[in-house]
C-alpha cells in the first residue's frame, strides 16, 4: 500500500512530539511506523555539535524499553 509522504511524516511528526515521556512518545511512533515498514525497535538520540557528542536518551524495542537517566557532561 502507497501512503502520500507528507501524511506519513506528518504522522510520525506528530507521534514522537506527543508526550513529554520519551518512552510513550516512542513506543507510539514505533507502533505507527510498523505498520508501513520493518521496525523493531527505534532510539532517541541528542547531538551536542559543540562537542561532537551522542547523547541516548530512549530506546524502545518490539519487546520493551529503555530510559537514559542522564547525560554525560
């Protein structure tokens, strides 16, 4: 099934701003995203530029999540 882009990424747009919890606002746009590609699992991430620095902050899986309390500094 063809789905128009910019529904799609309105869609997903609005998923992962959805709630402030991390862990909802990903879960939610993992279940959308499932349902028109292979997805098991998908990570929120920080880049600090600056100091040329990845931050994890979420991870949700098919089977579960993972909140990351902190960043490094």
């Amino acid at each position: 099934m063809e789905i128009d882009s910019n529904i799609f990424f309105k869609q997903v747009t609005l998923k992962i701003s959805s709630s402030l919890d991390l862990q909802k606002a990903a879960a939610r746009t993992l279940e959308y995203l499932r349902e028109s590609i292979p997805a098991d699992a998908i990570s929120i991430l920080y880049v600090d530029l600056a100091r040329k620095k990845r931050y994890d902050l979420a991870k949700v899986q098919r089977k579960g999540y993972h909140i990351f309390h902190h960043l490094d500094t």
